[in-house]
C-alpha cells in the first residue's frame, strides 16, 4: 500500500513538473531550483506519510492478535417443585466475555469472565505454551476447563439449558485451577490430556452450622488432584464420525471431621482434622456425529467411583439461668453448664451417573435434542434404608459439683456440667438417586442468534414408608411463611420450563 501511494505521489510531481517547464532557456534556471525545492518538499511529506502508515500498520498488526468474544443468555423459566415461592423468573443465565490475545502462533492468553446482577466471576485465567518444534505438546498454568467432554463443551453451543447431574455434583463451576499438559500429534487423531489442579474449587463446604466455609473458592488443603482424559477420533467415510475415551480422577481432600464413614453409614476409621481423604472415579464416553438426514449425533458418558464430603467439628456452651428452691431451711441454687462438642462425619459415598444425548437437525435453522440422564450418590444404600440408617456415637456425661455453707439456711451450691458429644448423620435426599428426561427445540436465526425451548424433568427415587404410613424421607420447606413438605416416598414435581434467547459475538 505504501508503495503504490509513493509511486502516484511521484507520477504527479512529474506531471507537475513537466506543465512547468518554461518555452525559453533564459528562465530555466530559476524554474528548475524552484521545481527542485517543491520536489524536495513533496518528497519528505511522503516520507512523513509513510512513516504514518507504517506505525498504523504495527498497531493494526497487534490488533489482529486480540480476538473479542462472547454471549448473553436472557431466559424466563417456570418451576414446578412448590419449594420456590417464585415460581417463574426472568434472568440472565450467562453473560460472558472473553479476551483471547495471540502474540505468537505457540503463546495465547485468555481471560474470561461472567457477568450477574449483583458482579462478576472469573471464570477462565490462563496461559498456553505450544511446542514449536513437534507441534505436539502444550502447557496451560492458570483457571481454565476441567479435562471432560460436557464440562469442555460450551454452554453456547449445548443443545440444552444446563449440563447433566453428575457433571454439576462431581465439576461445580466447571473450571480448576492449576497446570494441565496436552498431547496431540498432528499426524494422529489421539489427544491425552492430564491435569494437576487445587481440587476443591466451588465445593460447597459446610461448617456445623450449615453455612458454606469455601464462597471464594480459596484452596483450603494442601492437597492437589490429578484429572487425565485420552480420546480417539475415528473417521467413517461419508457418514461422519466417532470419538471415544476415557477419563480418571483421582484426588485427596482434606477431612473437616474426626470420624470418617462408609457409603453405608457405617463407621471406617477416626482421623484428625486436616488429615486427607481420598476420592476417585473413572468413566467413559463416546460421541458419535452421522451426516444422514439433515445430521445427527448420539453423545453419551458413564462415570463411577467414590466421592468425599468433608463434615465438620465444632464446639459451643450454653449456660441455664439460676434454679433455685427453697424447702424447710434449706436454699438449693443450681448452675447448669452444657458443653456440646459438634462432630458432623465425614462421609465417602460409592455413586454412579451419566447420559446419553440424541440430537437432530430439522432443515438449516431447527434443532431436536433430547436427553436423558442420571446420578446415583449412594449406590451402597436401597430405597427403603434411605432415611432410616444412620450412624451414631453421641454421648453425654454428667459431672456436679457441690457445695454446702451454712445452718440456717443451709446454702445448697450444685454445679452441673453436662458434657455432650453429638456424633451422627443419617441418611436423607443426599443419597436420592434421580432420572431426569429433557427434550429442547433450538431455532437459530443466524449462526449468532438462537431460541431454546426446553423443558425438564426430574424423577426422584422413591423411598420406603414405615409400619404406621408414614414417608420415610420428608424435607420442609417455609415458602411465603407457610410450610411445603416434600416427600420422598412420591415422585413429587420438579420440572422446569425454560425460554432462552441467546446472542454471540
């Protein structure tokens, strides 16, 4: 570009010059020191000019390595379960932007974050290292996705509103923290993954009082996780394709708790507070794409092993007021301290979940995706132990103290201690497992504009009834100041209808 203009802007002094030029020799002097100073003037304006373009051109440059991205998703949702006063709701479900800068083809930064109404959360901080020798290597040090097809996948482009059950309970978030190394030879269709992460990223970790210790997603143990994730993709001619893999998790938690329990609420082993717990699992999954009838894709996942919940231990006292009698010539003053030591196991539950997807392209713009998934948390307990077993070792010992002053009135003095250690858990809805079937039709007016219809429903297992009728599992709700009781022992509603309307940029 800067040549073309240099070569015009001279073309024109030329012609300048040569409408110049005088009939006489006598004036050819003067003329050409004036021509030659206006040449003079012209050509460092050019220079200027070019020196200009060549600095927009750097700035330009720099520019095309800074890709903007993002998408909000504004829905309106009606739930059926009568816990929710609010029964229906608008809201923006995700509003995200991302910045992803390039300086180098092996170098690229991302930074992401999700906008709320009352904020904002980060939700991917990293930085990836390719190998520029082997093409086959990469390092990522930072917050980013978890190694797992449903977490991997962009909440753009699922074809329903959330993701399964069993990918929210085991990856809350979605994202980790730490460093991860991928493998993936261009020449083969194979790609392993492994990851070296904090572990306990938007865990909810509740003290004995019920309130979630772990809001900021602080690593609160010194322990790390490993995640690994090897898939293959097969190719099938004209009809499309298949990838499978595999997956593993295995990792250590920190116990919160000085008791730790089996999936069956029976005792395992007595630890100390900040020893560590082990939780694993492993799965697999395929997805298979065909490009017959318009495209369609069956997409599934199985994943199974052993998962730790944390407890907790706690202590508070409670003094009585003063009780006194008097009888005959005898005053009594009795003072009643009660010591309650709060131990909440730690529990390490057998589960099993997955899904399965079936999606199908309708002509260009519509879109059928139906799913079905499921998430066992406690595959060691039937329906009718369900709110039944418990474990329990609470105790309580009494010690008083007396003293006696005095002959009329004798002063009676009783300090009572009451030492109580409340050490139990019982099972309950943690335990439930849950089938839940969701159908979607997506509409899309453009490839950046689309509208999600979706409707889900949630099936409760259905616990057992005691000799006298009664549920075995109830849960109470105060909804409006009034009491909601559901009960386990029916499949009670749970559905929710969403209306999505999502734009990408």
């Amino acid at each position: 570009m800067i040549k073309n203009l240099q070569n015009t802007v001279v073309l024109v002094v030329m012609v300048c010059v040569a409408a110049m030029m005088p009939g006489t020799e006598a004036c050819a002097q003067g003329k050409n020191d004036s021509i030659k100073e206006e040449v003079t003037t012209l050509r460092d304006r050019v220079t200027g000019v070019e020196e200009k373009l060549a600095t927009a051109e750097n700035s330009l440059e720099k520019l095309t390595k800074i890709k903007l991205s993002g998408y909000i998703q504004a829905q309106w949702q009606h739930f059926e379960d009568p816990k929710f006063y609010i029964n229906n709701t608008f809201s923006v479900r995700r509003a995200r932007f991302k910045i992803q800068y390039k300086p180098a083809d092996e170098v690229v930064f991302v930074l992401q974050t999700d906008f709320f109404a009352t904020g904002a959360l980060l939700k991917d901080a990293y930085v990836a290292l390719k190998d520029p020798w082997l093409k086959t290597f990469s390092f990522w040090a930072g917050q980013f996705n978890r190694p797992n097809y449903e977490v991997e996948y962009s909440s753009s482009n699922r074809e329903v509103p959330e993701r399964s059950m069993v990918i929210r309970r085991l990856y809350p978030g979605e994202r980790g923290i730490g460093v991860k190394l991928e493998v993936a030879p261009p020449a083969l269709p194979i790609k392993l993954q492994l990851a070296l992460l904090n572990g306990n990223e938007y865990l909810v970790v509740d003290d004995i009082y019920g309130e979630n210790i772990n809001l900021w997603s602080v690593d609160f143990d010194p322990f790390k996780d490993i995640m690994s994730r090897l898939t293959y993709k097969f190719r099938l001619g004209n009809f499309g394709g298949l990838d499978i893999g595999v997956n593993g998790y295995y990792g250590w938690m920190k116990s919160n708790s000085t008791t730790v329990l089996n999936s069956d609420y029976t005792f395992s082993k007595n630890v100390g507070v900040g020893d560590y717990v082990t939780r694993h699992w492993v799965g697999g999954e395929f997805q298979l794409y065909l490009d017959i009838l318009g495209g369609m894709s069956i997409k599934a996942e199985y994943m199974m092993g052993v998962n730790a919940y944390p407890g907790a231990v706690g202590s508070f006292s409670v003094q009585d007021p003063m009780q006194t009698t008097l009888a005959n010539d005898t005053l009594m003053m009795t003072t009643t301290i009660t010591n309650t030591n709060q131990i909440n196991p730690t529990i390490r539950r057998n589960f099993m979940g997955g899904y399965v997807y079936l999606i199908k392209n309708i002509g260009k713009r519509n879109q059928f995706a139906f799913r079905w998934d499921f998430f066992d948390p406690n595959t060691k307990l039937g329906k009718d132990q369900i709110g039944v077993v418990k474990y329990d070792n609470s105790s309580t010992d009494v010690v008083t103290n007396q003293t006696i002053d005095g002959t009329n009135p004798v002063i009676v003095l009783n300090d009572v201690t009451n030492n109580v250690t409340k050490n139990t858990l019982k099972s309950g809805s943690s335990d439930i497992t849950y089938n839940t079937f969701t159908v979607a039709w997506n509409y899309f007016f453009t490839d950046n504009l689309k509208v999600q219809v979706a409707y889900e429903m949630p099936v409760n297992e259905k616990v057992a009834i005691d000799a006298s009728g009664n549920s075995n599992l109830v849960k109470k709700y105060t909804v409006n100041d009034q009491p909601v009781y559901n009960d386990y022992s029916r499949v009670f509603p749970q559905n929710i209808l969403t209306i999505r309307l999502q734009a990408k940029f």
